[in-house]
C-alpha cells in the first residue's frame, strides 16, 4: 500500500482488516453483494429490453417501409417525375446525410379471401415484384414461390401469395384457387353485386409475425389495378430510408417538398404506441432494479455508522495526532465507496458476462409464436451499463455523507475519556 494517500490506507485497512464485532463484516458484505446484484440485475434486464425493442424494430420495418407517401386524393399517377423527385430528396442529419435509397409502389386491397373452407378478411398488397424487395422483408418462403413467383399470367388466374397462418386459416395449400371478393361491387337489377375475382395461391410466406401472416397477402400490381378499376394509378409509394433512424426527418423534407395533396408517415408514427410502450417499460423497470442498490446503499449507512462507533477510539487518536475533520471524513466517505465500488465492478462484469453468454449460448427458450423470437434477444448497449455503473456509484457516494460527517465531528477528549 505504499505510496496510497492517508485516507485511502485507513480506509482500506478499516474495510479490510479483523473487526471486533463480526457482525458489522457481515452488514458490510451484504451490501456489497446487494450493489452487486442490483447492479447486475439492471444490466442483464435493460440489455434483454433493449433487445426485444430491437428485434420487434427489425420485425415491423421488415414488413413496413421506413416512410410512406400517399395523397388526400387517393390513388395518384405513378409517374417518372416523381419518382425522380422522391429519390433526389437529401436531408441534413448532423454530421451526415439522410436519403431515400429505393422506392416502390403499392396498392391497397381490403377485401375478404374466400375459400370451400372459410372466408376471412385480409390486407392485400399489389406490389412490383422488381422493386417491392429493396423497401421491404416480405418474408420467409414456407411453402411454394415467394414474390418472384407474382408474374403476369396469360391464361388462368393470377397469382398470390399469403401468409402462412392466413393459408392455414382459409383451410388452403399451395396450387388451389381462392377468389378476393370486394365489397364496393356493381349495381344491377338485383341490387348492388359484389366483385370477385379467382386468384391461384404460388406461395406462402411468413414474417414470424402472427398478426401480419394471419392477414396479408401479395398480388401483382397490374392485378390489384385492374381489379380496383384505377387504371395506371397507384395508393402509395413506400420507401426505404439510409439512416433508418432519419426516417421522420426524410418524411417532413417530403411532404414540404410534394407540397399538397401529398402527405407523408414514417415508421415512428406508424409505431408510436408499440415504442413509446417499450420505452416505458424499460424506464420502470430501470427505477424498480435500482431500488435493489438503493437498500443495499442504506446498509451501507448503517454498517458505516456501527464502524464510526467501534473506531471511535481511533478516530480520537487520529485527530489527536494531526488529522484534520475533513481527513476523517475522506476515511469513512472512502470505506463506505469502496463496498459500492467493489460491487458495482463485480455487477458490472458478471452482467456483462452474463448478457454475452445469453447472446452466444441463447440457453433460455420463450415461446416464439408470442415473442417472435425462440430465444432471449439481447443487445448490450455500453451507453446503458456507463448509466448503471455511474448512478450506483453516485447512490453508495451519497450514502456514505452522513455517517462520515457524524465521525469527522468527534470530539477526541470526549471519545477518550468514555473510552
């Protein structure tokens, strides 16, 4: 220890060396493993969070676009010009630049998909094959072709492909025919009809998502255009944005740029509930771990407290000696951080560990059809551990402040003569 500053050596030999009362070591041991644990805890459960944010972000922008363009009219004309002038759009970000790096157009169907087996209500996309798999993750084939397979057909049906579970539930396999039936039909002399059209199923995909494999399905987009009657016009042109996180800056560019009657979505508005939800979450649980290290901060108080007692002595012979107040007070401030430091070092290199061997080994299983995962996602962002480590720090810093105070005001004389 040689070379140590004189708090730091007093300090150290006070949390170190034999006590008289053993049961003061044991509070000062349980506090330690409390700062430990909590602090543990909190990187371990944040990290999972923050991974399960991540994984149902790749999730819902696999399917989603980053930004959305549509008009107050409704179906627009897909032309060139714009097109142009949507992918020329550069927005400033800091030190870099956001940009739209693909586009593609799309229309909307909702209608109901019928089968000999049922019928049920779905969302159907008609989507460019050529260009729809820069913009999105249509997902994984299943069964069948997946979007290569929606090519125009000269003879027969045209194709679709839907998702697994929406297969499943319309009691359909790949190579059967099902008929989209929309509402908004003709009028005849026997009441309004409603329009339907055979389509042949080439493929099933899923998301691993069950709320968007249940309900959705792919056509061409010359099929949806047809079947909707709006000639060459589209719904919406969905587009890719690089950096991802930009994509609300890229969005507002837009719609100033397009002027009326177009108007823009990003994903964060898109998924705002979802996020801000996940965000909450995570916050609460960050303020409920930390009341682990907040109890083992108010150990450290008392075992502080019981220390001042038993060194009272010494604390006499010290001041007697030349310490100063502010000395004695640096030597319980320095034991009491010490037990934070210690646990907190200990917390932070078991969750570190912990969190890598979760990520490498993934030996805890959850159900995926709920979570959409089989495993516990995790993502170690070094920015939350710096949080964790500093406000443990601070917690077992400020409990160590009182007791360490009460031990610099000891009168030597007094503490002498009663001892």
């Amino acid at each position: 220890m040689a070379g140590l500053p004189f708090e730091w050596f007093v300090a150290i030999r006070y949390l170190f060396s034999r006590r008289k009362h053993t049961f003061i070591s044991l509070i000062t041991f349980i506090s330690m493993i409390g700062v430990f644990v909590g602090v543990m805890a909190l990187i371990v459960v944040i990290a999972v969070m923050e991974g399960f944010q991540e994984h149902l972000k790749e999730k819902f922008l696999g399917i989603n676009a980053h930004v959305i363009v549509r008009s107050y009219s409704g179906a627009f004309l897909d032309s060139p010009t714009l097109r142009k002038k949507i992918l020329s759009t550069r927005v400033k970000e800091g030190w870099s630049q956001a940009r739209v790096t693909s586009l593609t157009p799309i229309c909307f169907i909702q209608g109901l998909l019928s089968s000999s087996s049922g019928v049920q209500g779905a969302v159907i996309r008609g989507v460019d094959p050529g260009s729809v798999r820069a913009v999105l993750d249509v997902g994984k084939v299943v069964e069948g072709e997946g979007i290569s397979a929606l090519r125009p057909v000269k003879t027969g049906p045209p194709p679709i492909v839907i998702g697994v579970e929406l297969l499943k539930n319309l009691g359909v396999r790949v190579g059967d025919e099902i008929q989209i039936v929309l509402p908004q039909g003709t009028i005849t002399p026997f009441g309004l009809m409603p329009k339907i059209r055979d389509f042949k199923v080439v493929g099933a995909v899923s998301t691993g998502m069950y709320d968007y494999d249940s309900s959705i399905a792919f056509v061409t987009i010359g099929a949806a255009q047809r079947l909707l009657g709006i000639g060459e016009r589209v719904h919406a042109y969905e587009l890719r944005v690089v950096p991802v996180d930009s994509a609300d800056a890229v969005a507002k560019a837009l719609k100033e740029r397009l002027g009326f009657p177009f108007w823009t979505m990003d994903w964060k508005r898109m998924s705002r509930n979802l996020f801000a939800a996940l965000r909450l979450e995570k916050l609460a649980m960050f303020v409920v771990l930390t009341l682990i290290v907040l109890v083992a901060a108010f150990n450290i108080v008392s075992t502080l407290f019981m220390l001042v007692m038993e060194k009272r002595e010494d604390i006499a012979v010290l001041k007697a000696m030349g310490a100063r107040d502010s000395q004695i007070l640096r030597i319980f401030v320095f034991t009491g951080f010490s037990v934070g430091l210690i646990g907190t070092v200990l917390g932070v290199v078991s969750g570190v560990g912990l969190c890598e061997a979760l990520k490498r080994y993934k030996f805890i299983k959850i159900p995926k059809e709920v979570y959409f995962t089989d495993s516990l996602p995790v993502l170690l962002d070094w920015r939350d551990v710096l949080v964790i480590a500093v406000s443990a720090l601070a917690l077992t810093l400020l409990a160590t402040i009182y007791p360490a105070r009460q031990a610099a005001k000891i009168n030597p004389s007094e503490a002498l003569r009663l001892g």
